[in-house]
C-alpha cells in the first residue's frame, strides 16, 4: 500500500465531513436541548430519538450515515486500495467522534461506520440494517445490537465481497473500542434501554 496525496486529501476530506454533526444541527434547527447535554450526552441519533423524537432521529441517521458513505463510495469510484479505503472510512468516523467544528466532542460513530461500510453493496447495507434492528427489537439495547451488527459485520463481507473484509474489519473494531464503556454497563446491568420521546399530555 502507498499513501498518495490524492489519499491524504481523501483522508482530510472525510475527516472534515465527518466534524459534521447532524445531532447538534438538528436539534438546533428544531429547537430541542443540545444532545451534547442532555440524555446520554451522545450526539448520535438514539439519544435524539430519547430528547427530540422519532423524525429528528431519523434525520440524524441518514446524515450521519450520508457523511459516511459519500467519502467511502467516492474512494471506491477512483479505485484506492482497500487498507487506504478503511483508512478514508476511518477519518468520517474520527470526524464524528471529535469534530473538529464542535470543539472535539462528538458520538460513537456507528452510523457513520455503517454509512462508510454501505456503499459495498445494498446485499451488506441491508444485512447490517436488519441485524441492528432485529437486536434492537430483541434486547432493546441501541449499543449492545451496534456491537454485534460491528462484530458481523466482517463476517457478512466476506461472504458477500472478500475484497472489503479489511476496511470492514478496522471500522468494526473502532466501533466496538468506541463502545468499551457501553460493554461494562452491559455487563452490570446499568445500561440504558432504548426508548422514544413521550408526547406530552394536553
């Protein structure tokens, strides 16, 4: 592998869309309490989902996984080795986990993982949509279903398009670094189940 400038200016590139955060924005724009601060703290679209609702979650979810797959799929359309094309994903995700444009403090990075993994084929982004959401449905644990989508996540590729078990597997392990906090709640019991915005009464 040889790192070109054409890669560093991917890298960078991906970094900065990264520093977007659509949690932070979308709140902002729709007059709710910055994700940084309340609930979780995270500024990823379960906590959204916890303060502001399903709609403004929805909308964080496809921006984070927007600004993942666009710098992914464009190293993929110039034809970057695979080691640099996980390194490009890796920079979205660094980007969302200390953004640059919100003084460093951002989310877990998971859908942008997930966003930078879609664009090897829909036969992948649909199995790891389906794994998240039947874990969610069954443990209703946001971060336990994210570490088991990460961990089949390598396994799916391979078996699906070999050519992409490295960059899948780096993003995998990010995620689940990024989630040692959620493992140990996990394993006392202490963590947070997913849950949605009530309407108040009238």
């Amino acid at each position: 592998m040889t790192i070109t400038v054409l890669t560093l200016v991917l890298i960078l590139t991906a970094y900065l869309a990264g520093s977007i955060s659509s949690a932070v924005l979308v709140c902002r724009m729709r007059g709710l309490p910055d994700p940084r601060t309340e609930g979780s703290g995270n500024p990823g679209a379960t906590n959204v989902l916890r303060i502001g609702g399903a709609s403004s979650a929805a909308m964080v979810l496809f921006f984070d996984m927007l600004k993942g797959a666009l710098p992914a799929y464009l190293a993929f359309r110039i034809g970057v080795d695979p080691v640099s094309l996980g390194l490009i994903a890796i920079a979205a995700c660094v980007g969302h986990i200390f953004p640059i444009f919100f003084k460093f403090k951002g989310g877990k990075g998971v859908a942008t993982a997930f966003g930078a993994m879609a664009p090897i084929g829909h036969d992948l982004a649909l199995s790891l949509i389906g794994t998240w959401i039947v874990m969610v449905l069954i443990s209703r644990y946001s971060s336990l279903a994210a570490i088991i989508t990460a961990l089949l996540a390598p396994a799916y590729t391979w078996y699906l398009d070999d050519r992409f078990i490295i960059p899948v597997s780096m993003l995998s392990a990010l995620i689940v670094i990024r989630h040692k906090d959620n493992i140990s709640r996990l394993l006392k019991g202490e963590e947070s189940k997913v849950s949605r915005k009530k309407k108040d009464k009238i």
